[in-house]
C-alpha cells in the first residue's frame, strides 16, 4: 500500500487533483468513505475507504446497488491520498482520468471483521457504510477467474439483506453530496475558472513585458511618489 502509482500517472502542475501524503492517524477515529461520479472516458462510480493511511479504491462501472441479488464489478486501482476525499473538479484533457469528478457519496465505514489487512488478502471485506446514500452492510469479495483470466484486481460489491437494503435504482439521483450541482455543472464552472486564470495570466504577462521596457519603467518609477 502507497501512493507511489497514484503520484506516477499524474501530473500535479496540470491537475487540480490533490499530491497527498500517506497520512497515519491514530486508533479510535472514524475511517472516511466516499464515492466520486468520474465521467472519464467511460463514466463510472471511484468507491474508496480510508486505512492505513490512504483511500483504497475500487473503480465500478455500473455504480453500486441497493438490491442484495445484484453484484457489481469493481475493479481495485491505486490507493489515493485521503485528502482526494473532498476533491471535486475537471481533470484536464490529457491527463490520467481526464474527466469531471462528482462526489457522489461520503460519511464513514467500519469493519465488520477483526483483521481488516488479512480481509483484503483473503478477498473478502464485510463492512458498514455511514454515507449519504450508501447504509448499512455490505461486502466486497474478490472474483477468481472472471472470463478466465486470473486478474486479482476484480472484486464484486454486493449489498447485504437488512433495512436499506432496495431494489430502488440508488444512482438516479445526479447531484453532488458536497456542491449540490451535476457533472455538467461541475465541470462549467472548472471551464469558467479555467479560462479566468489565463484571462489573469495573459495580464500578467503584459504587465511584465511593460516593465521590461526601460522606458516605460522609467514612466512608472517617476510617477510612483506615493
Ligand atoms: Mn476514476
């Protein structure tokens, strides 16, 4: 577990996502949970639990589900920074991920078994979700095998049968927990902020250029008596 993958694929001069560090904290404290809507170049649900100091993270292409009969493929990626726990924006064209980030869901999670790390070994982690619209218990097992291939990084995430369990559709709703606003949304104002930081930096650069010419620095120097 590290962020070593998540700092390689990204780069954070370009990025508005965040660098982050492992962070430990100490035991007693509630482990973040967040769901992020990532309309990448196909549009899917980032599910991340915080521990050991990162975010593990399980893209799900289908979103979660409500209904205990129904299992959804989430494929582990790499750990994220916990501080990626409040990120919502627009990563720029070209970079890994390249998309508008929604936060779909957050609260916390507790284990629901003794030994986190040998759950996630075994491929088998029980746990209770405090979220928005993610309650109650659920499991995310790992899939051998899945069309004969043997990919470690598939892991099904199931509902457990108890009072949130619904076969309501829990992914209709398009707003964000945290803004309120929709992808579209989201991504409009990144695009607004966008061209307002090279409004600020073209302005800049013509400030500097002015100031390079002896002449017009001479203008200014004369007239700064204040
Ligand atoms: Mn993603």
């Amino acid at each position: 577990m590290g962020l070593e993958q998540y700092h390689q694929k990204r780069s954070f001069q370009v990025t508005p996502e965040p660098q982050g560090k492992v962070t430990k904290k100490g035991p007693g404290k509630g482990h973040k949970y967040v769901v992020q809507k990532h309309d990448a170049s196909h549009l899917h649900y980032d599910f991340r639990l915080e521990w050991a100091g990162v975010l593990l993270s399980w893209a799900i292409p289908k979103g979660p589900s409500l209904d205990p009969s129904v299992k959804r493929l989430a494929m582990q990626t790499e750990d994220h920074p916990i501080e990626y726990a409040s990120f919502e924006g627009t990563i720029p064209e070209g970079q890994y991920g390249a998309g508008t980030v929604e936060l779909w869901d957050r609260g916390t999670w507790e284990p629901e078994v003794p030994d986190v790390d040998a759950a996630l070994r075994k491929g088998d982690l029980k746990f209770t979700l405090h979220g928005n619209r993610l309650k109650g218990s659920w499991v995310l097992v790992r899939t051998r095998g899945l069309g004969g291939n043997q990919n470690r990084s598939a892991w099904l995430l199931i509902k457990h049968r108890d009072e949130y369990a619904s076969t309501k559709d829990v992914t209709t709703d398009p707003r964000s927990v945290s803004s309120a606003r929709t992808l579209a949304g989201i991504s409009k104002i990144a695009k607004a902020k966008r061209s307002q930081g090279e409004r600020a930096g073209a302005a800049k650069k013509t400030v500097r250029a002015k100031r390079a010419q002896p002449a017009a620095r001479a203008k200014v120097r004369g007239r700064s008596i204040s």
